[in-house]
C-alpha cells in the first residue's frame, strides 16, 4: 500500500488526512508536502489519522519535525482519529504525551 | 519447525513487501490480529534501524522466519559490508519499539543480526 495525502484548507488551520502507510519509503513525501503548505500558508496543522494504515519510527520522526516547525512559528499541531494500533506506537516512544492528540 | 527464508534487495521501496509476507506467515500460523501487527512493526523497525545505520546497500536483506507450534522465531541479517557500533542502539525510536513489542530480543551487531521472538497469546 502506498501513502496518499489530501488536505483540505481552512481560514486557520489545514487539515490533512493521510491514507495508507508512512514508512521510511513514504514519509518523505508526506514531509515536503506538510513543509511546503506551512511555508505557503503560515498557519495550524491538524492531521487526521482516519486512513492511516500503518507508520514506522520514520514517520513519528517526521511527525516531530512538523511540530517543531509549528512550534518555532507559534502555531499549533493537533492530530486525531488514531486506530489503536498506530497510537500504541505513540506510548511506546512516548509522543502521546508531546503530541495533542484527540479522539 | 518450519522454515522459510526471505531474501530481499536492501531498499525502503520493498519495506512494504517484507510486511505484507510476515503478516501471511504470522496469519498462517494463527496468531491474533494484535500479535500480526507486532511481528509486522517490529521486522519492519529492524529493517529501517539497518537503513538508518548501515549505510551500504549493494546487498540484500536477509530474513529467516523459524515457525515454531506456539512461536515465531525471526532473525533478520543485512548481508551489507560495514560496522555497526553499540552506541546506534541507544536513544534510537528503532530500538524502543522492537524492544517494547518483542517477547525476546537479541542483537548481534558484529553480524549485523537482529533475533526476536513472539510467541501466540495464552502459551507462555
């Protein structure tokens, strides 16, 4: 399975919805795309992890860059809708207690 | 014990495909969903703990699944030339999640191979 993104912008926040895998072959994409719209666009990040298969270490690795970089800027990171098995990884490494993360 | 050998090019793009062919073998072989998804991450981490670490990428991955009645015994070997140092080990996302997901782990970095065992919920 490979990795499409979709996105959808809002006046300050763009919501991006991930399907299929972030992986070490996938997760540089879904970096430049996420970089590129806060460069275009300056404002809140929201990731919507309903279609979210699957993601490696690459992909909470780029997950913290994209906080980081919100960060820098004062903006905010929120993620959502993560299946139980995804956000397992998330307590493993401990980024649920880095992340904003909802249900 | 079956055995089956999974011999694949070193490359991210087949990363899926070494996941895909463990959750068949794990399926095959009766573990749960959650213990598939285990097996699946944890080969899947040491394959990109190897990516990461081990820059050389001419040879191939080397994947040997030992299915065992109540276990699966998985050693996966870079078969790259290089040196790995202890100091990848620490501080590394890789590492906490095999550690964390596996049953048993075991790392032999002057081979370049990374052992771990799962074994079927209710069998010690």
């Amino acid at each position: 399975m490979s990795l499409e993104i979709e996105n959808k912008i809002q006046d300050n926040i763009i919501e991006i919805k991930p399907i299929g895998e972030v992986d070490i072959y996938t997760s540089p994409k879904l970096k430049n795309k996420i970089f590129a719209l806060i460069d275009e666009r300056n404002t809140n990040i929201l990731i919507d992890g309903e279609g979210l298969e699957y993601i490696d270490s690459t992909g909470l690795g780029v997950l913290m860059s994209i906080y980081k970089k919100l960060q820098e800027k004062g903006l905010n990171f929120t993620i959502i809708n993560l299946k139980p098995n995804i956000y397992k990884l998330f307590d493993i490494t401990g980024l649920n207690k880095v992340f904003n993360i909802r249900e | 014990m079956d055995k089956v050998l999974l011999r694949i090019p070193k490359k991210s793009e087949y990363m899926s495909t070494i996941r895909l062919t463990s959750s068949a073998l794990s399926n095959l072989e009766g573990f749960n969903i959650d213990e598939i998804e285990d097996i699946k991450v944890v080969i899947s981490e040491i394959c990109t703990f190897f990516i990461n670490n081990l820059k050389n990428n001419s040879d191939d991955f080397q994947v040997n699944y030992e299915i065992f009645p109540d276990k699966l015994v998985v050693t996966v070997k870079d078969l790259n030339e290089g040196r790995l140092s202890g100091d990848c080990l620490k501080d590394n996302m890789s590492i906490m999640i095999i550690e964390s997901l596996s049953d048993t782990y075991n790392y032999d970095l002057n081979n370049k191979a990374i052992t771990f065992e799962k074994s079927k919920a209710g069998i010690d």
